[in-house]
C-alpha cells in the first residue's frame, strides 16, 4: 500500500528566524485564522482542512507540498524544485 503523505499537508522549514506562517479560513469571508512563528530550523507541518483553504508565509523559508518543493524569500526569486518519485 502506497501512503501519499504530502497530499493535504505542507512542511515548512524556517532558514532564518521570524518565519510567520498564517492560516485563513474559506467561504463568504476569508478570515484569519491562526498563526505561528518560527525560528532557525524549526519545522511546521500543516494541513489544509476544511475550515484551513490558504497559509501565508512570510521570510526565508522552505516549503515542501505534493506540488514539489518551494523557497521563499523576501526580495529573491522563488525557485521550485519538484518533488523526486519514491
């Protein structure tokens, strides 16, 4: 049985300190939902749910999803690398 464990889940590494990662809510409203802070190296894995449709995520950062795998950055280009097959 083949497990997919990045389909409604995001990893995010924080490679400096400050990340914010924020949750909003879906329907009528976007609302804000929840949000965290990370530092150096700590890693937060969220999950799309059906309150949870959009994260925002703001700093240096690396982001791996079932799409592949983004950086982002403040001021610099994102760069997306796909994701290798297992």
């Amino acid at each position: 049985m083949e497990i997919d464990l990045l389909q409604d889940y995001v990893v995010i590494k924080a490679l400096e300190s400050g990340v914010s990662v924020a949750g909003l809510t879906r329907g009528e409203e976007t609302k804000f939902l929840h949000s965290e802070k990370l530092e150096r190296g700590e890693v937060l894995v969220a999950q799309f749910t059906e309150h949870v449709s959009v994260m925002k995520i703001r700093g240096h950062a690396r982001i791996w999803t079932q799409f592949g795998e983004v950086d982002a950055e403040s001021d610099v280009e994102l760069h997306h690398r796909p994701l290798p097959r297992l």
